[in-house]
C-alpha cells in the first residue's frame, strides 16, 4: 500500500499534545485498544491505540520481534481489550492529516513524571535536528542528569513520532537505537534530507 508508506512522515510534522500516565487509571478495565502493522520507508512498524491517541509504535524485522512488541503492549495494559483493526487504525491517522481533521493528534504516555518530561522535551526537537543527550538534559531543567536522561529515552515505546532517534552522543557518533542503529541512521539521513528539500515527494 502505497499511501500507508506515508502516514508517518506526514504525522511527524504534527505537533502533538500528550496525556500523562493517570489519565485512565480509573477506566482502564473498559479500555479498547486497537491495533495493526504499517509499512514504513524504514521497515514495517506496529502501531496501536487508545482513545483515538497512539500509545505504542514500535518497528520489527521478523515475526519473533512481532510477538515481542505484541506482548509488551499486552504487558503495559494488562486489563485491556485487544483488537487488530487496520480499518480504525488507518483512520485515526488518516483524521491526523487532514486539512479537516475534527481530532487533535495525541499520544497517549505512560511512565513516570521524569519520564514523561523527557518525552514531552523531545516533542519539541525539530525534524533535522540532532541533540546530545547532556542538551537534552538541560532543556528538561536536569542537566547533571543526563544517565537519566538517557535511560527515559531508552524506554520510549513510540518509536519516531516521540523523537528518540534525534538523540545522540556527545561525540557526534549516533549511537544505539532501541529498533536498530542501522534504522536510525536511515531515518536521521532521511530528516536531514528533508529538511533540505521540504517540498521533495516522499
């Protein structure tokens, strides 16, 4: 499918607002989560959400890293209801992109209030921007933190749209990548391209 190529280049232009962890606590037993596999430019990717704002994207290679994705989500929402549906999922994005949209792009992110402020502080790096993880630090008020910092990053479960990938070593060297530092070398060159040439097809 060729458009399906699309939707998350043209989502990461969004700018996204987030709902923290506590936001269902009380509901959490009658939450529906629906779920399906994309192709992207850098592999095929598992997306999955929860009141029309994404919780989880992860991108896999083969079956095995499939079943892993699928039981981490199973795992983070334990009493949950679970179904895959590319119908519901394809238009929840499709809605993001519109020229019409009715909804506001969300994610939804759970962790701890640290967390969350680091996740929230990557929103804001612009696509073609790279960061050290000791800038990044900084710009969340907690500069001698930056393992910290660090180790956030690192459990981040919405690959690419929660901009993990723009993060790299004080060294210059891009370091590892929680869905390969081949992928997120592909998809820093590919920003960077971007930016050059905003208007190029994609």
């Amino acid at each position: 499918m060729q458009t399906s190529h699309c939707h998350l280049q043209n989502l990461s232009r969004l700018r996204w607002t987030t709902l923290g962890s506590q936001a269902h606590t009380h509901t959490q037993s009658v939450l529906k989560i629906y779920h399906t596999t994309l192709p992207t430019l850098w592999g095929n990717c598992f997306i999955a959400c929860v009141d029309e704002a994404i919780c989880q994207l992860a991108f896999f290679d083969n079956d095995q890293e499939l079943a892993r994705v699928k039981s981490q989500l199973h795992t983070n929402w334990q009493t949950a209801s679970f179904y895959c549906d590319p119908t519901y999922v394809l238009s929840l994005l499709d809605a993001f992109t519109s020229e019409q949209r009715k909804l506001t792009p969300r994610l939804h992110l759970r962790g701890s209030r640290f967390q969350i402020k680091v996740w929230e502080t990557l929103l804001d790096i612009p696509i073609g921007t790279r960061l050290s993880y000791q800038t990044l630090a900084a710009k969340t008020g907690n500069t001698r933190a930056y393992r910290a910092v660090a180790s956030a990053v690192a459990k981040n479960n919405i690959a690419y749209l929660l901009p993990c990938h723009r993060i790299i070593r004080k060294s210059g060297d891009t370091g590892d990548y929680r869905w390969g530092s081949a992928r997120k070398k592909t998809i820093l060159h590919w920003e960077s391209s971007f930016e050059q040439n905003p208007h190029k097809p994609i």
